[in-house]
C-alpha cells in the first residue's frame, strides 16, 4: 500500500468517513464558491450559516472550491484532508452526513 493511501485510510478510519463524503465535500464547496454554478449574471448572496456553514469554515470552503470550481469531487482523500483547517475538520466531521443537503437545496440549472 502506498504511503497516500496508508494515509487515506487512516483519515477513512480515525473518522469514519468514507470518499463519498469528500465527494460531497468537494461538491458542497463548489457551491460555497460559485453558488451561481457559473452562469453569468447569476450571483446569489448566501448566508451560509443558514446551512449551519459559519463564517470561518465557509471562508475555508470558498478556498476548496475555487481550486477544485470544474473537477471531479472525486479528488484524493488525503490532499482535500490537508487544504482544511483544523475548525473545518472537526465541522466536515460533524456533518459528513448532511452535506448532500446543501447541493439539493440549489435546484440543477440544466434541467428543464
């Protein structure tokens, strides 16, 4: 096993979090980015603590998702583990099973 996934398996274990939830993660920092999902001249204004996001940890998603705005959530565990702050951390952990919450609340701009 190589020493990235012996360290992703560690993070998967320690707090039992699965890559589905870094999936959600990295789709829910998208959001927090650009939760227009880059269309032009769509440019909300979230209060992400109405998501229960507070400032500090929307502030740490922002920066997530503009480096990852047009890639697959499917970013290796251990490179998203490193980018969060020690406060998103213990929040991704407390809410790794809600996370699919917020992409539902912004209804997808191609559907018809």
């Amino acid at each position: 096993m190589s020493q990235n996934n012996d360290e992703a398996f560690k993070i998967e274990e320690l707090y039992k979090l699965k890559p589905v939830h870094f999936a959600d993660l990295i789709r829910a920092a998208q959001l927090v980015f650009d939760p227009g999902k880059g269309v032009t001249g769509v440019e909300p204004k979230i209060d992400w603590k109405d998501f229960g996001i507070p400032d500090n940890i929307a502030e740490n998603l922002q920066l997530l998702g503009e480096e990852f705005q047009y890639s697959s959530p499917h970013v290796p565990v251990e490179y998203i583990w490193k980018k969060l702050t020690p406060e998103t951390r213990v929040w991704f952990i407390e809410n790794k099973d809600r996370l699919w919450f917020i992409e539902e609340a912004f209804p997808a701009l191609d559907e018809d």
